[in-house]
C-alpha cells in the first residue's frame, strides 16, 4: 500500500511538472507570436517625410490638451496664483502674462494661446499665466471693508513668480491692467525682461476730467457697464456683439464680483509710468491697439514716448477692443516676427502664410537686428502688401 501511495504521489509530480512545462511552452509561443507581429509593425516605417509632421500633431495636439500646473505662490503682498504650462525649462525665456481687468488669464489668454498657429510658438516656450488676487476663476470673495494692492503691489510681486520657477528672464504679456502691471515691473527690474507685448496700454494716471467721469459712471452705470466700456469700442457695446454678451454674463454671474471691483478701483487710482525718452523701457516693445479701442490715443501716446529704436506699434483694423480675441490670426504673426527679432524662433519655424510675407517685410518692417526708427503697423483685412510712407506707416494685408 506504502508504494501504490508513493508511485501516486509520484505520477502526480510529474503530471504537475508536465503541466507547468505545457503552460510554460504556451506562455512561450504566445510571446513568440507577439514579438512576432511587432517585428512585423516595425518593418513598416512611416512614409518618407511624414514622421515629423506627425511629430508637431502630436506636440499641438498635447499643448491644447493641457490645462496646466497651478500654483499659489507666497510673494511680499500675499498669495498669487499662477498656471504653469510646458516644461518648465529655464534655457529660453518664460512667456509671462498679465490679463485687464473685469477678466482671469484664462478668459483673457486662452483663445490666443490655443490658437493652432501659436503652436509654434507655444511649443518652444514655458508660459506662465498670472493672476491678479482674488481674479482667478472660483476666487473666494474679499470681506467687506478689504484693502486691495496697489498696481505697484501688483508688479512687486511678480519677481516672487520668477524665482519661485527659477526663470532667469521672460518675455510679458500684458493686456490693460496688466500691461501697466508688466510696465512697472519692468521699469524696477529691466535685467528680468527681454521683451514686452502691451496691448492696450494707458501709461497716464487718470485726469480729472477722467476722474468725474468716473465718479458719474459709477452712480448711474453698473459694474459689468463699466468694466464692457473698458474692455470693448463703442461699436462693439453698441451692436452688442456675441462676445459682449458672453462677457456680460461672465461679468455679471462672477462669485467674486467683489474683487473685481476692487481689481478695477485699483486700477483707475494707477499714477503716472513716467516714461520719456530719456527713462523709458529698455527691452524691445511691440504695442498693439485695436484701431477703434477704448485706449487708442493712450497707445499712440505712449508710442510717442518709448526708444522708437526699440518699439513697434501694431494698429490692428476690424480688431475691436481685444484684439488676442478677435483676430489671433494677426497677433500671432506680429508675435512671430516679434520674437523672431530677439533671435528664438529661426525663418524655418514660421508658418507657410509668414514665410511668405518674410522677404515683402523684412525690408521695412525687421525686428531683426539694429533699427533705426518707430515703425507703425497698421493691420487691414483688404488691400495689398504697400511701401513705408513718410509717416512710417504700412499697410499688410492680413
């Protein structure tokens, strides 16, 4: 009985070995296969040519995917929040941004910075969306009775993002409020920026003439009239365009109506930038006003006032009074050609429409190199490629 048992324990043994072995060969012909049907996807390479088109897809397709990192960063006057998009790389310069009033970066930037052309851009670059406090979108409101930060507040805490991200320089991006923001900073701390895009730029303190208007503005207007006057032309309140509307619900249904109104206070008691030719932005600068905006004169004065061998001014028709909205098509290529003059973006990069503008511009309109003179770009939607004037003035049909 003791051998029957012994021979079955045995037989068992092997027929488990037999079984683990079977599995194992399985196991090993299935693997065989596998590898089989890669070698077999692999002998079929991508055509010729087509590996870095899809290369930049899938680069432009991950950058639209990405609704960034965000922070709240410590600075001397409190908490800021920041979203961080890209990798971070501290090798080229930051694109920082600054949004207006009565908007957060996202309502302000988003439409820009997600426009397909900009990929190119985008792609190159670590963009960093600031927002005012108490701005950005699901912002607690302040208490009753909250002392809100200065513009000079506000520009004093831009250094505290800078280094929290180890960014040597950047390059703003500043809208309304926010170019007055990015201007001061940049007045304080000239080795932090390489260039500057200011749309819609008022460098003035607000007059009293400016100031009683307010005063009576405030009594008989509501908020969301106020701020849709500041933001948009008059044509566009008037015909109450779709993205009027948007932005009047927007306004309107905001939980943190109440920082906005302080955001805006704070703004209209800004003080003089006190530019001239003599203490003026170091950096190149390219100012871009709508041709019918709220703040035109204010760009073309401050024009006036900036190194014209360092600025251009881009006055963009059919633009209304937020031109990175309405005509992102047209800032993209100004912001090309822009950047291209600080030497980081190569001819080779640009889109096909700006490569075939290169060579019509590049005898009148350069930001490479040395200039020697303000130029002023005014931006159609009719017309053809036209020479300087003597008013420095072209025409680029867009």
């Amino acid at each position: 009985m003791l051998l029957e048992k012994e021979e079955n324990n045995r037989t068992d043994q092997l027929s488990n070995i037999v079984s683990v072995v079977s599995a194992g060969t399985k196991q090993g012909l299935i693997m065989t296969t596998e590898l089989q049907e890669i070698a077999i996807m692999e002998d079929k390479p991508l055509l010729t040519g087509q590996t870095d088109s899809v290369k930049e897809a899938e680069i432009a397709a991950r950058i639209l995917l990405d609704r960034g990192q965000e922070y709240n960063i410590e600075t001397p006057h409190g908490l800021v929040h920041v979203t961080l998009h890209g990798t971070g790389s501290t090798r080229r310069p930051a694109i920082l941004t600054y949004h207006d009033v009565g908007m957060d970066s996202k309502s302000c930037f988003s439409t820009f910075f997600k426009f397909e052309e900009m990929q190119e851009i985008v792609k190159n670059f670590t963009v960093v969306h600031v927002d005012a406090p108490g701005q950005e979108e699901g912002a607690a409101p302040y208490p009753s009775g909250y002392h809100y930060f200065s513009m000079d507040q506000l520009a004093e805490m831009i250094p505290s993002v800078i280094q929290f991200f180890n960014f040597r320089t950047v390059i703003g991006v500043g809208v309304g409020a926010g170019a007055y923001v990015l201007s001061k900073f940049t007045l304080k701390n000239p080795d932090s920026v390489e260039g500057l895009v200011l749309i819609n730029i008022d460098p003035n303190a607000r007059g009293w003439i400016d100031w009683a208007a307010q005063k009576l503005s405030t009594l008989t207007s509501s908020l969301a009239d106020q701020l849709l006057g500041h933001l948009f032309s008059q044509e566009e309140t008037s015909s109450n365009t779709e993205l009027v509307q948007a932005h009047r619900e927007r306004i309107s249904t905001a939980s943190n109506l109440v920082n906005i109104d302080l955001f805006w206070k704070s703004y209209n008691n800004r003080r003089d930038l006190n530019i001239d030719r003599s203490s003026t932005l170091k950096c190149p600068v390219m100012l871009v006003v709508g041709d019918q905006a709220p703040y035109e004169e204010a760009a073309v004065e401050c024009n006036s006032k900036l190194d014209p061998t360092t600025t251009s001014f881009l006055k963009m028709a059919d633009a209304g009074g937020m031109p990175q909205l309405t005509q992102p098509s047209k800032l993209t290529e100004a912001f090309k050609y822009f950047i291209q003059g600080m030497g980081y973006m190569a001819s080779s990069c640009m889109t096909r429409l700006s490569r075939s503008r290169t060579t019509s511009l590049s005898s009148s309109y350069s930001l490479e190199g040395s200039r020697s003179r303000s130029r002023t770009l005014s931006q159609g939607s009719v017309g053809g490629n036209m020479p300087p004037t003597s008013s420095n003035t072209m025409e680029v049909s867009c």
